[in-house]
C-alpha cells in the first residue's frame, strides 16, 4: 500500500500537461491578491516563482540567508541551459528531450514530469532572452547552440562559461521589478528554521534574522521551499560554503517525505583538492570535455610531465570504453572510470588524485583563439588556482559532487506530502531520475519556477478563497519559535572543544568514503554505525564562540551540520535498500561483467520515499511505482 | 609539498554597526601556498574558535570567484592585489612568507559594517530595483529568434553584465561612487534590442538612485582598477551620455518643465 498520489493526469504523455493546466483550478486574477505566498530561496527557482507569482497577483514574501538574492548558488553554474527548440535542424524536438532525460536518468524518474518539463524548456529560452540573458549569438544575430554532456544533437544555450550567472540575474531582476513595484516583501540575510503547521496544512515559516537574530514568524497560505540541494553533506563539494539541506530536512521532520537521498551526483570534471584545509572544490565546466580529450599515462606512478608521455602511452580510457560517446559519456559514467584508473595508481598530480583533460589537439585543430573564446574564462580561473597554464600543460580534473537528485517528495503539482507546502528546483526530487543530464538543472529550475508552480499553486489555493492566514500569534507559531530559540541556546551552551566546520569535515569524509561514487553494504553499515557516533560527540563536544543575538556564522552553520547529520544517515539507509546500480547510485554487488551499473527494474523501477516518524525511530519507506509507457527500459549503453 | 607561509594579520574587528572597531594582530603559521586567502582565515578562525574565541566575520559562499559575496581590502586594495581576481580565488602562493598583511572591510558610507569585515551591500538591489531589468512579464515573451541581436552588441552588452556586485569599484574609489556598477548594469541593457523601450527611464531612475546613496564619479579610475570581472571604463561614458539624452527624451511634456 502507498500512501503517495502522484496526482500524474491522465492521456497521453504528450497532452498530460496541457489537460491538467486546463483542469486545474484557477483563482480569478481579483483574488489573486487575497492569497499570501512565502518563498524561500532566491536561486532561479525561487526568483522565478516568486517574480512569476507577484506578476499574477500573489502577496509573495521571499527570504534569503543572502545579502541579496543574486548570491544564490544558481550563480556558478557554467555550461548552459537545454532547450528542445531544434534550431540547429538536427533531429532535436521535446520528445526527444524527454527521452534523453529519462534514459539520463537511468529510468528512475517520472515520465509525464520530465515531459513537461521538455515542454516547458523552449518557453525558458524566450522568456531568458527576452529579459535580455546574453546568450551566445551567431553572426546572424540569432541564437547559437552546442551539443552538451552527452547529448547527441545541439540543444544548449549558453552564455560563455556564465550561463547560471546569465540567468539568475534575468530572474533577479524579474524579481527586483516586483520588489520595486512593491508586489514581493524581500527579506535578506534571514534563515528560514522551520515550517509551521495547523491542522495539517502548511500556514507559515519561522526565521531567524541573521543580523540581529531576531526569531519571527510568517504566516501564508503557501509556503514554497526553493532551498536548492544537499551535496555540501559531503562538506567539500562544488557547492557554496552555505548551501544546505536545513530548510527542506525541517520541512521533513515535519512530515514532508523526502525521496532518494542516495540519488546524487558527482561531477566528472572538477579541479582536484590540493590539500587538507580545502574548503571546496571548484568545477570546471562539462562543456570542456566538447574540446578535451581524457587521459591517464598507461604505467603505474608515472610521474613525468605530462608532455613529455608520448602519445603511444596514453591510455584515452572513454575514447577506447565508449567509441560512440567518448569523452562526452554522461557524468556518472565518466565520474567512475575516472575513480577506475586512480585506483588504479594511474592517477596524476602531486597527490596522484587526478586525471588529464587535455587540449592540445584543440589548439592544434581550431587555434589557440578559438579555444580561448570558447573556454578563455574557465582556463584563466583555473590557472589562478593551480598556477598552472592549460594552453600548454593538461588541466588536471577529478569527480567532486556537484548535484543531488533526491530531495523533498512532490507530486505532480510540486507539492509535498505537507499540503500547502511546495518544493521547486534542485530541493525536490522530480525530474532527473537517478542521474542529471548537463545543462538540466537550470532549465528543471527556471520550468518549476516560471512556468509550473505559477499554474499548479493555485489548484490547492481556489478551494482556499476567504480563509484568512493564521494569526502569528497563533500557538502552533508560538510554539515553533520557541523550539528555534531553544536549539539556538542549546547550541551556545555546549561549550566543547572543537568547530563546527570539524565536524562537518568529519561527516564529509565519512559520507564520501561510505556514500561516495561507488558504496557497498559493507561500507554504508559502517556509516550507519560511525555517523550516529560523530553525531553524538557534535552535540557534546561543539564549541560555538559568540552570541545568538548578532552575526555569528559557526552558530548559523552549527544548524545546518546537525540537519546534515540525519540526512547522512537517512542516505545511507536508502543506499543500503536500494539493491541495485542506477545512475549516481553505484552499487558494487551490482554491476555487469564489464563494470556498468546495473538495475534491477523488477524490485526497484520505484521512488523511495521517507517518512518522518521521530527522532528516535529510523523513517519508513514508502514506494512510488514507476511506469514506464512511452521509453523502453534498457541497460543504458554509451558504447 | 608546496611551500609554506608565517604570516602576521592586522585585522579590522567591529562587534557591530554602531561601535567602533579596531585591528587585533593574528598569526597564521605554516600555511600551504595552494589554500585560497578565505582558507587562511578559515584556518586563523578554527584556531580562535577551538581557544574559545569569537571568530572573524567576513562575508564569501562560492568561492569560485563568480557570486560577488566576498569582499576585504587587502593590503589597502580591494580583492588584494592580483588583478582581475576575487578575494576567494586569491591565493596564498602569491604573498611572501614573513608577510605583514592588512585586512579591512569595504569602506563607503554606502556599505555600513554589520560586523568586523561583513558590510551591508544592499544599496546596490536599490539600484537595481530602479529600473535594472527589463519588464516582461513571465509567459508574455515571443520566439526568442524572432529579436535578432547583432552579436557585436550582444557580446559587448555581455562584457558588462559580467558584473557580480562585489562593490570593489565602490571600496576602491576615493568617492565611494557607484558608476561602474551602475553603468554595467545600464551598458547590459541599454545595448541590446530588448532593453531600448525603457532605456531611457532606466538611465534616470537608476542614476539618480545611485546618486543619493554613493559619492560622485571624478574619472580617477580605480574602480576598474579593482574591478575582478575587468569591466570597461567606457561603460561609464555611454551611461553619462544616455543620461543627458534621457533628461530630454523623458519629459514627457517637453516646454512645461
């Protein structure tokens, strides 16, 4: 029995969004303006709803941990956007797109969402390059595209190595109108802490101003969490220092199911870490392996330059593995035959935890110049953090996590199983299966945020018209500012004898040993038994300097790593369930004779999805049935 | 093993807005020439901490160099002194060991302290929120190859919307003026097809709303100097010439004023 309802329309996979957005509820545009709205987020996600919304009417408050919301993480992301317009005329179309994200994914993700959002990806392009997102043009003026992250036809967008920087400010702009307009109440440098419910509905949020400290409450009557992903569980990540897991892990402890957590994402192309104060790891674009060529030296320990190993004993391991796809295999692919041949003791370095991306038959091909407007920024930045030059010398790369597929459980309307409570963009669990495609997750954020939640929201909201939003004086809010302020004391109280970003690095290394690239049963019990342990020492033994009354970022950071904690235990719980090999999840007891991952779509072709039960109890697992009638099932092959 | 620095840090510390604040001299031994300059003041807080002092603020989240949240006057210069570079991608093989080395926040009456090297920034959504977009509202755009931009201006309209609001060109005048942030923003927009039906009531609200937070231009420079995206200088002159056009084109009852 599942408790879950998809709430997936009926018809064909084709017409499923435009019959629902024709079923749905509406809420007459008079009382659009009786209806509060809380976001929380401000990357494209959250921008582009909150803007989207305001412009329909909604009161939309947004809050941020930010100094102001074109910080959010969005911002770095480099290689581009999808969007199935086919101006290339190379067999490119939205079914195409739905089924190149639902092979990516290795079939674990929603047919009928992933469609919807293929739909949704040409509207992106219009509504980004109207708002003036410099795309990349061609001499023509019109827009130019490139093929991306294994894709086979040319359906990315793009804007130099900035794309995520690009859209973002198009997004915070559209919000900064509505602020102006006075259409969106902005508040900056404020942490969402908790979600608050009467009577089973979601009714508000509650924050602590991260200046003064302030503890308040916010009613709505929708709160809308667009709080991004997890990865920084693995403490170095190519995530900023401040993204976290808290906003959607309280929503969770609040009866919010939250859906494959094991499913995440690590990065092909990542600069390796130099030493052990690194504090992240910086990406390099995926759009680099379009140009370089990966290699590793075929001896062990080699440890000459890299130019002077001749070309006969180079071992280009995705060319010869995977002569279709080559360098451009999707990234879990890549991200373990590069873990392979480390391994191995082939890798190279100082610290041997790298492999070579190498340009040198791009420069000779196309010129330095061409190489250099393509990719000029990537490599400036790169040289400023390695000191070396990729022009001669090949970049060295290695796999860091970069994107959680799991996160909150929604249904087809982007609700969570809290109803009146909304996850959108990376923080929900929807589109990309088990593995994301490249330039996926600024067009799954900008879909939710422009063009989805602004129809879907107000399906719930119009059999809600002339309910007021509870009072903040209201017990239950009362009482989740009491809880707030009290973990907030408890944390200053504890006066231990280590930081903070101790434990988190602790945690990290655990979560990357045991839940890494590749997991095993072995090592995802041990993680269950070591984390807890870590665990129990963090809230003895923390020491948290300062007050809770003016900025105090081990304080802010103390609540994140503890809601850090039970996710790491609940992702490896849903590793160890999960027996099989899907995307970002790698199972070493289940894989082919020639190392791939493999399913089991007989037990697994499902969503895991977590229920909160308590603190003391582990969460129960429920299943959301996956089908599949419009992509065939297959082994994915990339040969 | 790379090298290692001992370093000496005059730090700026400031409990709030309203206090004054002063530098405290820290040590930082035995760090690696690889780390970042944030990583070192990582390194100096996890040692204040575990002694159970009150860390540093200061503000970053990327550390990739593409965000703009991190900021510091380094040595008298914002970012520090490699050009073209943040804060966050700084990095310690480009100081010398022995290195007495100054850190304050951004300084401009614009950017209040809210605590030691943290400042308030949020001047800079004012401005944008005065007319730094485009109004379309979500749904209502047409065909995206329908507007063909000449890719020139495309691509000089992209060397401006580089711009990631550190403020460096703020802390690095001697005016505290805002014009290069403001007419990165205006050089974004006002240079393409999609942005010519507000550009001239963008130029006017935008300026004048800079102008009641930041001090005057008085063409020294500088903030291009500091500027870690290196935008241009001339982005300052297009902005002063379609101001003055705009003080024209948007009366909009021409003769009565």
């Amino acid at each position: 029995m599942t408790v879950l309802d998809s709430k997936i329309p009926d018809g064909p996979i084709a017409d499923k969004w435009n019959n629902h957005k024709f079923s749905v509820n509406l809420v007459n545009p008079n009382n659009k303006r009786k209806f509060e709205v809380i976001v929380v987020g401000s990357g494209l996600a959250g921008a582009s709803a909150a803007a989207s919304l305001s412009e329909l009417g909604y009161k939309v408050k947004v809050f941020t941990f930010h100094d102001s919301p074109r910080r959010a993480h969005s911002i770095a992301a480099q290689g581009g956007i999808n969007g199935a317009k086919n101006y290339k005329n190379d067999g490119d179309s939205v079914h195409r797109l739905f089924y190149d994200t639902v092979k990516g994914g290795d079939y674990r993700s929603r047919e009928a969402n992933v469609h919807r959002l293929a739909q949704e990806s040409v509207n992106i392009i219009d509504q980004a390059a109207a708002q003036g997102v410099p795309f990349a043009r061609e001499y023509g003026g019109l827009l130019d595209n490139r093929s991306f992250g294994g894709a086979q036809v040319s359906r990315t967008f793009y804007a130099r190595g900035q794309t995520g920087q690009q859209l973002l400010l198009g997004a915070y702009q559209a919000l900064a109108k509505q602020v102006a307009a006075g259409a969106v109440e902005l508040h900056t440098r404020t942490e969402m802490l908790d979600v608050v419910l009467k009577d089973g509905r979601a009714c508000g949020i509650v924050t602590r101003n991260l200046v003064t400290g302030q503890v308040q409450s916010h009613s709505a009557h929708a709160v809308v969490l667009a709080t991004g992903g997890y990865g920084n569980v693995y403490y170095l990540s190519t995530n900023a220092m401040a993204c976290n897991v808290t906003a959607a892990w309280r929503a969770h402890k609040k009866g919010a199911f939250f859906a494959n957590p094991c499913y995440t994402q690590i990065h092909p192309t990542c600069i390796p870490a130099s030493d052990e104060f690194q504090s992240k790891l910086t990406l390099m674009s995926e759009s680099l392996r379009n140009d370089g060529r990966i290699w590793v030296p075929d001896g062990f320990d080699d440890s000459r330059s890299p130019n002077e190993i001749p070309e006969s004993e180079r071992d280009y391991y995705l060319e010869r593995k995977y002569p279709s796809f080559g360098n451009l295999v999707p990234r879990d692919v890549a991200s373990r035959n590069a873990k392979t041949v480390v391994d191995q003791g082939k890798g190279v370095g100082p610290l041997k935890n790298g492999v070579f991306l190498d340009f040198k038959a791009a420069v000779e091909r196309d010129g330095e110049d061409l190489v250099r407007s393509k990719y000029g920024n990537l490599f400036d930045m790169y040289e400023r953090i390695t000191g070396e030059n990729p022009y001669k010398v090949p970049m060295r790369i290695y796999p860091a996590t970069h994107y959680t597929m799991g996160g909150v459980w929604v249904d087809y309307n982007l609700m969570t199983s809290i109803p009146g409570c909304y996850a959108i963009g990376e923080a929900n669990f929807s589109d990309h299966g088990a593995n994301r495609l490249g330039a996926s997750a600024l067009m799954q954020g900008l879909a939710d945020g422009y063009f989805v939640l602004p129809y879907t929201i107000g399906d719930d909201l119009a059999g809600r018209l002339g309910d007021a939003p509870i009072s903040t004086n209201d017990p239950v809010f009362t009482q989740a500012e009491a809880e707030v302020q009290g973990q907030t004391d408890r944390f200053l109280s504890i006066g231990g004898t280590r930081s903070v970003d101790w434990f988190h690095r602790e945690l990290g290394h655990l979560v990357w040993d045991y839940i890494g690239m590749e997991r095993t049963k072995e090592g995802l019990e041990k993680a269950l038994s070591e984390i807890p342990a870590l665990e129990e020492e963090f809230w003895k033994n923390v020491c948290i300097p300062g007050s809770g009354a003016n900025l105090n970022s081990s304080l802010e950071k103390a609540g994140r790593v503890a809601d850090f904690f039970g996710l790491a235990k609940l992702m490896a719980k849903d590793a160890l369930d999960r027996e099989e090999s899907c995307g970002g999840h790698f199972r070493s007891e289940h894989q082919t004779e020639d190392g791939e991952a493999q399913r089991d779509d007989e037990n697994f072709a499902h969503v895991a999805a977590w229920e909160w039960n308590g603190p003391d109890s582990i969460q129960t697992r429920h299943k959301e049935e996956l089908t599949f009638d419009n992509v065939a099932l297959t082994q994915r092959s990339y040969k | 093993m790379s090298k290692e620095l001992d370093l000496k840090l005059k730090i700026w510390r400031q409990e709030g807005p309203n206090v004054d604040g002063k530098f405290e001299t820290y040590e930082a031994n035995g760090i690696s020439e690889d780390m970042s300059f944030l990583e070192m003041l990582d390194v100096i807080n996890d040692n204040l901490i575990t002694t159970g002092e009150v860390p540093i603020e200061f503000d970053h989240d990327c550390r990739e160099g593409i965000c703009g949240t991190c900021s510091l006057m380094i040595n008298g210069q914002a970012h520090g002194h490699e050009k073209a570079t943040t804060t966050c991608q700084l990095h310690m093989r480009k100081f010398d060991d022995g290195d007495t080395i100054t850190v304050e926040p951004f300084r401009a009456r614009a950017f209040p302290v809210v605590k030691d090297l943290v400042v308030d920034r949020s001047a800079f959504d004012r401005i944008i929120e005065a007319g730094g977009y485009i109004s379309v509202n979500t749904g209502a755009a047409s065909d995206a190859n329908l507007t063909p931009v000449p890719k020139e201006a495309s691509d000089t309209s992209f060397d401006a919307a580089a711009c990631i609001g550190c403020g460096a060109c703020v802390a690095a005048c001697p005016n505290s003026a805002a014009q290069l942030f403001t007419s990165a923003k205006l050089g974004h927009l006002n240079l393409i097809p999609q942005g010519q039906a507000q550009r001239f009531a963008r130029t006017e609200t935008m300026v004048e709303t800079m102008e009641s937070f930041f001090g005057s231009c008085t063409n020294h420079g500088e903030c291009h100097e500091a500027c870690p995206k290196e935008i241009s200088l001339d982005f300052i002159a297009f902005m002063n010439r379609d101001y003055v056009k705009a003080k024209v084109k948007n009366r909009k009852l021409a003769g009565q004023k």
